[in-house]
C-alpha cells in the first residue's frame, strides 16, 4: 500500500511506574506501544485545544481522518469540527449519528439500512458482505478453538459466582442501563414459560439496578432468588470460557450487544435479537447476517419470545444450534481481519477520490462499497 497511516493520541499516556502498578495499565501501554510500531507516527495530542490539534493535523496533510471515540468518555469531537481533513470518517466507537454534517459513517446495510438515512447527519458508506463489525477475538482468544477440557480456574469461577451446573442457562452481559420495561417483560415471560431448572445470567452492573429489577420481576411473577443470577464481572484470560457455560443468550433490543455479542458467539453460545430501527439496536443483526446465523434474528417480540422458548424446550435444537455457532466460528467475516482492512481502504479511498471529483457536494447521502 502506498498509504501512510498517522495515530493521534487523544489520551493521556501512562507513565511506567503506572503501569507497573495495574495490570491493566500495563496491558494499555503494551497495546500504545504495539500501535507506535505499526504506524508511521504516533503523536500526542492530549495537551492541546482543539484549534491547536486540528492546526496539527492540517499541518501533517491529513486525507482521511478517522473517529473511533464518537461521545464516548475522553472524545474529541471538537478537533473534527473544524474539519482539519477532506475526508472525515466517523467507524465503529459510536454505533449512532453524532449529528455532525462533517462526516462518513462507515456501516452496512443491515446496521444502517439507506431506507433509514434521513436518521443520519452524515453520508452513509456502507461495506457489503462482510458487515461494518470486526473483533479480534480469533488473535486474542484462539484457545477457544482447541478441543481443551474445561479448566479448574474456569470450574472454580463458575461455583464462586453460583452458575447452575445443570439446567439451562440463558444470559445478557450487557450493562444493565441497556434495558428497558419492554424487554424486561418480555424476559420474565420467557422465564414464566419455562419454569423449572432454568436460569437467567445477569452482569451486575450498575449494581444499583438489582434491587429495583428484582422488584420489577416479582410484580411480573418471577423470583429473582429463584431463577435470575446477578455476577461481577471475572478476569479478561477466562472471561470467554466462564461465558461458554450458558446455553442461549438474549440481546437488548434498545441498545444491542456490540462488543458482547462478539464474546458470546466466540463463546459458541446462540444469540437472540429482534432489531428495532437504530444503529445501536441493528448492530446485532448485522453480525448474525455477516457470519451466517440470520435464523437467530427475530421480527417481532411474539418472535423473539418463541424462538427463545423453542430453543428451550428442544435439546436437540438447542444443540444443533450451539453446534452450527460453533462450527462456523472460524470462517466468520468478522474475524477476517486483513480482508476486512482492505475493505476499509477500498472505502476510504473511494471517498477521497469523490471528495477530489468534486463530488462532496452532490445531493447523495448513501454509498455503497
């Protein structure tokens, strides 16, 4: 390629006596220095104002200046706002408009459908085939892909956390700021209908919601104590396999599983979700469509409500689901990395080449790729 790649850094860097003392902090100033090595100039700009950042940036002769932070903790959305680059990229950190006109937002057709572009202030680019999501779970976590006995740490975990060993388990580990009233209802009335020897996985976070959905869930006729299981959360090394032990997984329909859902599936667990019409709650179906498990995409609460009861009361088809799951998990798009970047550039360039046409300002809002 005869691109040069330059990395700004928005963040402050950890000194190394900081991160001697985390581990976490040790595990960021590895992945900064990985980074370093891999591009042709990392450069901070923590320090400066945005005039100043942006100046920066226009001074280095930037084409396409990428956004992965959107209004996550520590973005810089301002530095974009004076549009210091011809081509400025909103991709993946915000799975949502950021209601700036100074962007492309890099998505699919199942995430972002064009018939939903009025949503959007930004042109949508939109990558087909392979889905506008990847994860590096096939680099970070390939041991999933052995044929390995559960370990004792993984066994040990689960007793501390009070898994069942037996019964089904169905789980969301999504922060709980996720759900809402509807989905709720609907969880508790799969677990109405399923009664006896099954579990409901819960991620305790923020663990101010418990209290008030154990309540919510006893005015609908389930126990919390009986059959819904709040944890913490356990260590990055183990945290796919503890995951594995689940049997079916269900989605937020308000705000997906985007991270979540990748660790579930790379779990071999089935994930069930029933899109609405933002990007937030399409993310879901867009990575079931790109790795070839689209019967898992409900349409309808009544739909999603079923699929999870047939899988539930079927052994067998909740076999040979957890079975397909895992059989395709290394021929998932997601996880194809190298194709996926040149995808990326491929799109990347075509927008530099429409912005030097003069094609910038043309009444279009969706392209396809």
């Amino acid at each position: 390629t005869n691109m040069e790649v330059f990395a700004y850094a928005i963040n402050q860097e950890h000194s190394q006596k900081a991160a001697t003392s985390s581990s976490a902090k040790m595990e960021d100033l590895n992945w900064r220095n990985k980074i370093a090595s891999s591009v042709h100039r990392l450069q901070s700009i923590s320090d400066l104002e945005e005039e100043s950042a942006a100046q920066t940036i226009v001074r280095d002769k930037i084409h396409i200046l990428v956004d992965m932070m959107g209004y996550t903790r520590g973005n810089r959305k301002g530095v974009f706002a004076f549009q210091p680059a011809p081509v400025q990229v909103a991709f993946k950190g915000y799975m949502s408009t950021s209601g700036a006109k100074h962007f492309h937002l890099i998505s699919d057709r199942v995430a972002t459908p064009p018939e939903f572009a009025s949503q959007y202030s930004e042109r949508l680019s939109l990558i087909s085939g392979l889905g506008c999501f990847i994860s590096g779970h096939a680099v970070n976590h390939n041991n999933l892909l052995l044929p390995t006995k559960q370990d004792e740490q993984v066994k040990r975990t689960l007793v501390e956390l009070g898994v069942p060993m037996s019964g089904i388990v169905m789980c969301c580990f999504n922060g709980l700021y996720k759900l809402d009233a509807n989905v709720w209802t609907l969880w508790m009335h799969i677990l109405q209908r399923a009664r006896g020897n099954t579990t409901l996985w819960l991620l305790n976070d923020p663990k101010e919601a418990q209290n008030h959905l154990c309540r919510e869930a006893s005015v609908r006729g389930v126990s919390c104590t009986d059959q819904i299981l709040f944890s913490d959360r356990v260590p990055f090394e183990i945290h796919i396999q503890v995951k594995s032990r689940c049997d079916v997984a269900l989605d937020t329909p308000v705000y997906n599983s985007h991270g979540t859902a990748a660790d579930i599936m790379w779990a071999g667990v089935p994930l069930i979700t029933l899109p609405e019409s933002t990007m937030a709650a399409r993310v879901a179906a867009s990575i079931l469509m790109a790795c070839n498990l689209s019967e898992f995409i409900t349409r309808s609460p009544q739909e999603y409500v079923n699929l999870v009861h047939h899988l539930h009361s079927s052994q067998s088809l909740l076999r040979k689901s957890s079975e397909k799951v895992h059989r395709l998990r290394p021929t998932w798009p997601l996880h194809d990395l190298r194709r996926w970047a040149r995808n990326f550039q491929l799109a990347s360039r075509n927008l530099l080449n429409l912005f030097f046409a003069g094609e910038s300002e043309r009444d279009w809002n969706v392209i396809n790729f």
